[in-house]
C-alpha cells in the first residue's frame, strides 16, 4: 500500500494568552500591561485567572479592544488593516 503524504495541521493561533504573549501582540512593555489593567476606563479586557497565580486574556477580546480604540482615535474610516 502507498504511502499517503500527510499534511501538516494548519496553524492554530491559541484562544488564551499569556502577559507576555499580550505584550507582544500589544508591542508594549509589562509594566505598561499592568497599568492598562489597573486603569480605570480604559476599557482593556479583564484577564481571565488560570490557577491560583496565573492569568491570561482572550485573543478574540484583545483584538475587539483593538478594534475599537483605532475607531476612537481615527475614526470609523480607518484605512488601517483590521489586525
């Protein structure tokens, strides 16, 4: 019998992230991330807690947050890809 070549699962991007993986995806530092957290309005998703230390954000929510701040701050037409 043949082999069948086997093709490789397509990438998955993971649903929960990491502070540092938010970090990067924010391109801020960790100490920004801490105050956007603690800041009041500022609207930034509430992390979601992993364990008794651990947190992580929704990817589909940081991406909203986004989102939504390049609408307030350019306006509903934005020429700027959605990310």
């Amino acid at each position: 019998m043949p082999k069948r070549k086997s093709t490789p699962p397509p990438h998955v991007e993971p649903e929960l992230l990491r502070p540092r993986q938010v970090t990067a995806l924010l391109g801020i530092s960790p100490r920004t991330l801490l105050k956007l957290r603690e800041k009041e309005g500022a609207d930034f998703p509430l992390p979601v807690k992993l364990g008794l230390r651990g947190i992580a954000w929704k990817r589909s929510e940081l991406l909203t947050w986004i989102e939504t701040l390049q609408k307030t701050r350019y306006g509903a037409k934005t020429r700027y890809p959605s990310i």
